[in-house]
C-alpha cells in the first residue's frame, strides 16, 4: 500500500473524510501536469512539430490506460469530457434526446445524484418522457422493485453503481441482463464506482457509463465518458467547433471519426495528460487491495461509531465507502462545523441528492483507501465529545 508520503496534502494536519466530494492527488500527477507546461506546451491535434506530437500521444496514452482501466473492447470508446455531469448530459441529449419518443419512459431510483436526474427532467420536458423512479428501501434498491417498473413503454435505466449519499451498491450485470433482455438501455453514473471497485464494462454489457478523474486521484476537469461503439456512432455532438469537422459548408458538415468529434475545442490537455498517472497510481495499487482496504476501515469506523450510543448510523449494512450519521437533536451542518473545528473534513446535508421527501439531512464520512485508522480515531475521540458538541451547537 502506498503510504501518505504520495500526498501533498497528508501533510497538512487535516483529517480529510470527504473523498465522495473529491479526493487528494498524488505528486506524481501533479508533476505530469507542471511536466506538460514546463516541458511540452502546444495544443494537441494542430501541430506539425515534436511537442504537438507529444502532446497528442500522451493523451492518446490516457485515453489507452482509461480503456484498460474499465475494460473497454476500444479504445475510441472513450471520450474526454469535463467531469461526470458533462458525460451524462451529452448521453442525455446527444443520444436519448434522439433515441427516446413521447410517451418512452425513463427508470431512474430516487438516490441518484442530482447530476443523474436533472438532465432527464429537462429531458422529459422536451419531450413528454414519463420519468418512473424506484425507491431504495432502508438505502437499498432492491432489483425486484426494478422488475416493477419495467413496462413495455420503458427504454432507459440511468442509474448510479454505487450512490454518493448511501453508498448503496447496484448489481450493473444483472440490472443490465434484466433491461437488455426487454430491449432497454442502460446508463451507469460510475463517478462513486470507478475509484472504489473494479470496472467492467465488457462483464457488465452497460451501455454508457460516466466518471470523473478527480474522484479518483486524478486531477479537476477531466471526465470520461465510455459508450459502445454502435451507440456513439448514432450520437450526435453537443457542442460544435474546431477540431470535430472534416469539411463543411452551409449545407453540409462532415464529422471527424469518434470520439474526436464529441471533444470540440482545445481540451484540458495538462489534466488529461496528469490523469494517466493517477490511472497507474491505482493500478499500482490495484482495485481490489482498495476495495478491501476501504472495507476494513469501514467496518472499522462502524464498530467505534456503534460504541457511541447517541449516534445513529443510517447505512450501516451498505457497502460503499460512506457512512451517514447524525446526533440526536443536533443539526447535521452544527456537527460538520464542529467536526471543522478539530481539523475533520466531512460534507453535512443532503449531499446533491435532493429527491424524495423524506431524505434528512445527515453528516456523510466518506472514505478512501489512504485514509487511516488513526484518522478514524480522532473522528471517534472528536465525536464522544458529547457536552462539547451540545454547547456548540447552542443546545
Ligand atoms: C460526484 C458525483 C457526480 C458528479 O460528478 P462531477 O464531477 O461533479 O460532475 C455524479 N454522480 C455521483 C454519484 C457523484 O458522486
């Protein structure tokens, strides 16, 4: 296991539990970005010189490492975008808005991320889409209230891996099984997923799937999207401009091949470029030494929080990386704040996961693999401070 040596920011005498939101970055990516800017800047695609050349086999590089790291058959497959929200909103109105007629329907659970609901709700103003949600009981959805919901009206499940409030884990092969057998589509929201457990896309036979790089040691602004290849070939670009067209007139635009015609303009080329080394970072390491090591320290965390009587623990029998709490009588956003107040980095409220009424607000732990042990205790020494949280919320 990498140790907190590969961290800038380990040094900074935080406990940093908000690894849902966004996670540390090693040096060796921030170095392949200062790498790029000191010693290769040009824009890609454009040059005939050495270091546009440069600059455009490392992001082919990247873009090879994505499709290894997900098992795509190909490595056009992969597209660069800005971040998850982009990926979904070009799956959604570059493919669905022409796939899907007036009166399809749409399967999505009341957990997912805004990110992964909003795009279908403008969506399904277009064009009289009827959106059915499936409820995660006691935060787990269960495939049997999928099954429900499928009628024969149904095109689409959009759907999250992993959700970033609950943790709860989705079994892709199966709902993927399920839905192609009634000739339904799948989309994955991989952004709580690809940095935690190993993807397949092959395996699993998912449609599209979307992640962001940042999530995942990687650096801000870069997202994947990963579609078949069939599929691609029937979406259209959601932005136009340089790069994406062979030959045009005022009649006519002739597209460059896939995926190059979905990443119009000059992309994040440094962060792109800074991305491959988080990719090797992980594999490094390997998914499943992550997959197990996040385990321990959640059960872990589980076992001393449960010693704290007047916590309560929402998710305990989920199995993603998070854990919701919160403390009789005492906002969620006080103890966020209180927690801030020993160094402790943890997201209070509802955590961009809005649907659904009768969500309360809560304090999500979020965790990945070079948090520590000892990092838990302090959360756990900071949270037995019972009175001390009472006076400073003000009860
Ligand atoms: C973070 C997150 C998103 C959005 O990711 P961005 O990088 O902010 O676009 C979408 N879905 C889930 C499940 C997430 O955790």
């Amino acid at each position: 296991m990498k140790d907190k040596n590969d961290f800038p920011m380990k040094d900074k005498n935080i406990v940093y539990f908000d690894n849902a939101a966004t996670t540390f970055k090693p040096y060796r990516v921030i170095n392949k970005i200062n790498e790029y800017y000191l010693d290769y800047n040009a824009n890609s695609h454009r040059g005939d010189y050495d270091i546009s050349f440069k600059v455009d086999d490392e992001i082919d590089y990247t873009r090879d490492l994505v499709k290894m790291f997900i098992n795509a058959k190909r490595k056009d497959e992969i597209i660069f975008t800005k971040n998850t929200t982009e990926s979904l909103n070009i799956i959604a109105f570059g493919f669905f808005l022409n796939y899907l007629n007036d009166g399809d329907e749409i399967i999505l659970s009341s957990s997912e991320h805004a990110s992964n609901i909003l795009p279908w709700l403008i969506l399904s103003a277009k064009k009289k889409i009827k959106i059915v949600f499936v409820d995660s009981k006691d935060e787990k959805l269960n495939i049997e209230d999928i099954k429900e919901k499928i009628t024969s009206k149904t095109r689409l499940i959009s759907i999250a891996e992993i959700t970033n409030v609950s943790g709860d884990k989705r079994d892709i092969k199966t709902i993927c099984k399920l839905a192609h057998k009634c000739g339904i589509l799948v989309v994955v929201d991989a952004a709580q997923s690809a940095p935690h457990i190993k993807i397949d896309v092959q395996d699993t036979g998912v449609d599209f799937i979307a992640f962001s790089a940042h999530k995942m040691c990687g650096p801000t602004g870069v997202g994947v999207l990963y579609g078949k290849m069939e599929l691609l070939k029937k979406m259209v670009p959601y932005t136009f401009g340089g790069g994406m067209n062979e030959n045009y007139n005022e009649e006519h635009l002739e597209l460059v091949e896939i995926p190059y015609r979905f990443e119009s303009g000059t992309p994040n080329i440094a962060d792109i470029i800074g991305f491959s080394e988080a990719i090797k970072f992980l594999n490094e390491i390997g998914m499943d030494t992550i997959e197990r090591k996040e385990k321990y320290l959640r059960k872990y965390l589980i076992d001393e929080l449960e010693k704290i009587p007047y916590i309560k623990i929402y998710n305990k029998n989920n199995e993603g990386s998070t854990v919701i709490i919160n403390i009789d009588g005492i906002m969620s956003g006080d103890l966020g704040l209180y927690l801030n107040t020993k160094g402790i980095c943890v997201r209070s409220g509802k955590h961009c996961a809005k649907m659904g009424d009768n969500k309360e607000d809560t304090v999500r732990i979020s965790l990945y693999f070079y948090n520590t042990y000892e990092e838990i205790d302090i959360l756990i020494d900071a949270l037995k401070n019972k009175q001390e949280i009472y006076n400073f919320a003000g009860i």
